[in-house]
C-alpha cells in the first residue's frame, strides 16, 4: 500500500506580503497626489529662519530651516524634516518687554575686558522657577509689544476658544501666511453658488438613508438626479454671474427633494454620520487648498521679482559696454579714512540698498561729505552694484561696491562660511495660557548672520561702524550714534527682553551664558571695531560655529546663526533707546501711521517685504519714498516704484 504523504500547509506569509505591496502601491500615488508641489527655480533672494515659541509656558513649536519640532511640557510631540533635538524645556519670565534691560545687575560690566572662548560645560546656574507664566518661546523673541503698547490700530478684539485654537494652529503651520490670508479674505457674495452648495449638501447627507427605504425609489432617482445637475453646475460655475438662466427652476426643484426627503422616516444616527463625513471631507479640501495657497504665498516672498532679475541682468551688462570710471573721479581714497562715518550694508538687491543709503543720507542734517558706505553683495550682484551706484549720486556720500565672496576666498581661505548671508529671521510665536482667550500674536526677530562677524577682519583700518540691514528705512538724522559712549561694549543695539537666554536651553546646549542676558534685533547697530578685536569676537565666533554650526547643511549652517548672535555678545551689548528702530514692518497690518512717522527708522523684518508685491500696501509708500528712479533701466524692466 502506497503511503500518501499528509496535504502540504499553505504558507500565509507571502500571501500577506503580495497584499501589502498591492496596498501600499495604491497608497503611495494618493499621498504624492495629495502633496505634490510644482517644481520651480527659486532665487531665494533673502533666505529666512522660522523659529517659534509661544510665550507663557507651555505648548512650544520651534521650525528651523523648513524642520519642525513641537514639544509640550518637555516631550516631543512631532516631528518633521531633519529637526535638530530640541526637546529640553523651555523656562524664563516673559514680564520683561521687549526692549528692556536686563534685570540681573551682574550682567551690567562685571565681565573682564578680554573674554576666552566659551567653555563648553554645563552651565551651573539652574534656570530660574517662575511663578508667574512663562513666555512660550517659538524660536524667536517678540518685537515691541508690550502691555500698554499704543502702535496697534485697534484693540485686540476677545476670540472664543475655538478662534484661539484654529488661528494658532493655522500660525504653527502655516506661519505669516495666515496673516496674508486673513487681511486678503474675500467675503462670498455669490448668494446662489453659496444656496447651491448648501444645497448639494444636505441632499448628499439624505441620499443613502432614503435609497435604503422601500417604495422611494422615485424619489431616490429624483435626488441622484438633482445632485449630479448641482454638481456638473458647480464644477462649471464659481460666482453667480456664471450661473446658466434656468438655475432657479433647478434649485426649486432641489428643495421641493429635500423637503419630500425630510418627510420620510429615516435613521438619524445615519443621515448624522453622513453630515459628519461629508463636513470632513469639505475640511479636508479646504486644508488641502490652503496648503496650496501657502506655498505659493511663501514662494512669492522667497523669490526675487522678475523686474527685480531684469534690473540685475541690464545693469551687469552695461557695467561691462561702459567706459571705466576717471580715477580723478573716483571716491576710493575716502573709503578707509577712520575718521569718517562708514556704515555697512550687506545685500543682494540693487534697490533695496539704494533706498538704505538714500535715506540716510536724505535724513542727515550735517554734510555727508565724510559719509561713506560700504555695500557688501555677492559675486552675482557685484557689477550691478557697481554700476548702479555709480550712475547714482547721494550727496557728497561716497559708495563702497566690495564682493564679499571674493575677499572672503581670497583671504580667508580657512573658513567655510565663504558665502555671503543676509541678516537672519527667526519667526516667534506668542501666545498666552493664562488668558487663552487673548489674540496670539507672531514676531519676527533678525539677528546677526555669519557673514557679519567677518566685517573687522574687511575693514582692518576702520575703528567704529554702524550696521544697517537693507530693509531698513532712516528717517531722522543718525549722527548722534556717533557720538556714542559705549564704554567697553562692542554691539551697540535694540534689546528684546522678551526673551531671555535662559530660555533658549534647548538651543544653546551646554556652552556656559547667562540665563538673565535678553535678545537683541539687528536692523541698526553701532559697532566698536576696536573692542570688538580687543574682545576676540571672531574668534569665539568661530569656536561656536564649530560647535553650533554644520557647513555641509546649509540649513542647520543657517539655523547656527542664532545662538551664535546671542553668545557672542552676551554680555558686549550696549542698549540702544527703544525708539531707535520700529520694527515689524514687513509683518504687522497693526502699527499706527503716527507712531511710524515719528519713528527713527523702520525695520521691516518679516516676509513681506517693502519691494514686493505681497508687501503690506500701507507701510511700502515709506520705502517708495526714497526709491531712486533710474528711467533708463527701471521702465526697461518695468520696475514699478
């Protein structure tokens, strides 16, 4: 007898395996198709830092370089891109405004004039136990807004809890945007598209409970017909002008459905759930479109204007079909006289410096003859800056065109910061959670960038400078900053005391500081070049970039730019008066005409800047004021002023 051998065991496993890659083959083209952003070629002309945290303790979310961490407490929540570990707790009081001292009288002029590099230990002091709410640090401090504060417009008017939460969380994500958004909202007039879509809901939430009932299949058919008429209508209309003649007829036609529809005895608990999954899918288009919307909002503050590029092309051009300048003529012998007043401009736009130095020196009440500026642009940009200021006369000032990349190669071989970087903005957002109900609120704040700490080792022969970012418009003669004491101190800036390097735990590691010293804001600053050599500035600088700092990432490179700005001068600031600088012009739709108009100069730190499209309409007549116009190129380009 033949033995049979005993029925072979299916094998379940790579049956599960088939099914899995079946699943995830269908998975995977819906999220590209649900993520998907066109591809561009950007000129990110001013590369920007998101850092935020909400003040008042708790919730915080920092964004760096496009990497997101959100913590609560002291645990990570998410995280998305390669965020840097950013999960200690935030502490500190936020009852210091923005512009205030330090409280901590040891941190006044205690410290030795010489300063060693900083120790990379663990810091000793512990950081302070507040019994008050603790500012939400989003990786960034707030600018000048403080209790009793009069540059808003209006009020904050009181939101309700769900208004709280949904515009903090449309800032988290979407940050300055939501801002955009809000100011730019259309209110929907088309009362008929809006009837419609009303409609089309309700009849969708009814269909599946009335085509289970018996005897309605009239009326099932009636319903299926209406909504597939509503939906071919809506996909071909957006306002009611679009709207075909015989429209009415069909939404009366609808109603009389729904109503027929309502009459019947149906499961509530389905029609319900059909409410609920239609109103989910409706959130879930409306995010997703407003994903859309923010990316092309942040791709339009990212990207240098056509007209811009066009300006930049033509002038490059001339620069070269143009006779050399008449050495008699040229201005050089004034650029390294330590006497004179030299200020420093970093930037990459032509018009954006143009407007620095115009008003400037249009503001200034004394002869500019011994005036002199320095504007430090890359290679792309050095011949159009070259020529541009050369066609262009400001007074008697001189203009000093330098390609930093160049100098920065040529002597400074060592470093592999050789690029040059435009101030640095970190995005904070602040919010309350001891009064939830108030109106959060978004800052900007700009610091120092890494090619800023080259600037003694450029001007070897210069004794004392003043900084300006290239969004920045003077209105009131700075000749006083001058004449300024600043005894040992070697950045002479406006403080934010809103936020406090014992806050920043995460950020700053272990290298030894002051958990009392404030932030500070670039945007005009007086530097002491000889204290800041005495101080060995860029030398410490240069031992925390190799601790902060990964120059084979760019962003985390950029990211670096914060605590090493705040290190580094911890305790060599000098406090500039509040009202030197008005900040959050490129931001903030609150800030009263008056209080702009009276201010020493504006900063308008933010995505929306002055010379785009997206900047904010009110604030750009400010910057357009001191816009010089060269006919020549500007309506070649059409450069709009």
């Amino acid at each position: 007898m033949k033995a049979t051998a005993p029925p072979a065991k299916r094998r379940r496993g790579p049956r599960l395996a088939v099914l899995a890659l079946v699943f995830c083959s269908l998975l995977v083209p819906i999220a590209f198709l649900f993520n998907r952003f066109p591809a561009v070629y950007v000129t990110d002309e001013r590369p920007q830092q998101e850092i935020d945290l909400p003040s008042f303790g708790g919730h915080t979310k920092f964004e760096i370089g496009g990497s997101v961490v959100k913590r609560d407490s002291d645990s990570v929540i998410g995280v998305s891109g390669e965020a840097q570990d950013l999960s200690d707790k935030v502490s500190g009081s936020s009852e210091d405004s923005r512009n205030g001292i330090d409280s901590d009288p040891s941190s006044v002029s205690t410290k030795p004039k010489v300063h060693p590099p900083p120790k990379m230990e663990q810091p000793v002091l512990p950081s302070p136990k507040v019994e008050q709410p603790k500012p939400e640090v989003k990786p960034v401090p707030v600018p000048v807004h403080r209790e009793g504060d009069n540059r808003r417009i209006r009020p904050p008017r009181v939101q309700n809890a769900d208004e709280v939460e949904k515009a903090k969380a449309c800032q988290l994500e979407f940050g300055s945007y939501c801002l955009w958004s809000i100011e730019h909202k259309e209110v929907m007039r088309d009362d008929r598209v809006k009837r419609l879509k009303d409609q089309l809901f309700v009849a969708r939430s009814y269909y599946p409970s009335i085509a289970k009932l018996k005897g309605k299949e009239a009326l099932t058919r009636e319903l299926k017909q209406n909504i597939q008429e509503h939906e071919r209508v809506l996909s071909e209309s957006i306002v009611d002008a679009d709207l075909p003649s015989f429209i009415r007829t069909k939404m009366e036609r609808m109603d009389q459905s729904i109503a027929r529809a309502k009459s019947c005895t149906v499961d509530c608990n389905n029609v319900d759930r059909k409410l609920r999954q239609i109103l989910h899918m409706t959130e879930d288009e409306a995010h997703f479109h407003m994903k859309q919307s923010a990316y092309l909002y942040n791709l339009g503050v990212h990207t240098m204007p056509k007209s811009h590029h066009c300006l930049n092309m033509r002038l490059t051009v001339e620069y070269f079909k143009s006779s050399p300048l008449d050495p008699d003529d040229s201005p050089a012998h004034k650029f390294n006289i330590p006497d004179h007043r030299h200020y420093v401009i970093l930037s990459k736009n032509v018009l954006a410096a143009s407007v620095v130095i115009n008003s400037t020196v249009s503001s200034c009440e004394q002869d500019t003859e011994n005036v002199v500026f320095h504007v430090l642009t890359d290679a792309q940009n050095f011949y159009a800056m070259k020529h541009w200021f050369a066609r262009n006369s400001y007074r008697e000032s001189a203009v000093d065109v330098i390609n930093y990349e160049q100098i920065i190669f040529e002597n400074f071989p060592e470093f592999g910061t050789q690029l040059l970087y435009l101030p640095e903005e970190f995005r904070v957002f602040i919010s309350s959670l001891e009064r939830p109900t108030e109106k959060s609120r978004m800052e900007y704040l700009s610091v120092f960038s890494h090619s800023h700490f080259f600037i003694p080792e450029i001007f070897k022969d210069l004794k004392k400078v003043i900084i300006l970012d290239d969004d920045v418009v003077v209105q009131r003669d700075l000749s006083f900053l001058w004449n300024l004491d600043m005894g040992d101190k070697v950045n002479g800036a406006v403080r934010f005391c809103g936020l406090k390097l014992g806050q920043l735990r995460n950020l700053l590691g272990k290298t030894m500081y002051d958990p009392q010293s404030c932030a500070w804001m670039s945007g005009v600053n007086v530097i002491d070049l000889d204290k800041w050599r005495e101080h060995n500035v860029t030398e410490n600088y240069v031992q925390l970039l190799r601790k902060f700092g990964n120059n084979d990432d760019e962003a985390s490179l950029r990211a670096a730019a914060l605590p090493i700005s705040l290190l580094s001068f911890q305790h060599l600031l000098y406090p500039l008066d509040e009202r030197m600088t008005l900040s959050g012009l490129g931001y903030d739709y609150g800030i009263k005409e008056d209080l702009a108009q009276s201010s020493i100069s504006l900063h308008y730190n933010g995505n929306m800047k002055p010379w785009l499209e997206l900047g904010i309409p009110d604030y750009r007549k400010y910057w357009k004021r001191f816009l010089t116009r060269d006919e020549r190129f500007m309506d070649e380009c059409n450069v709009s002023p």
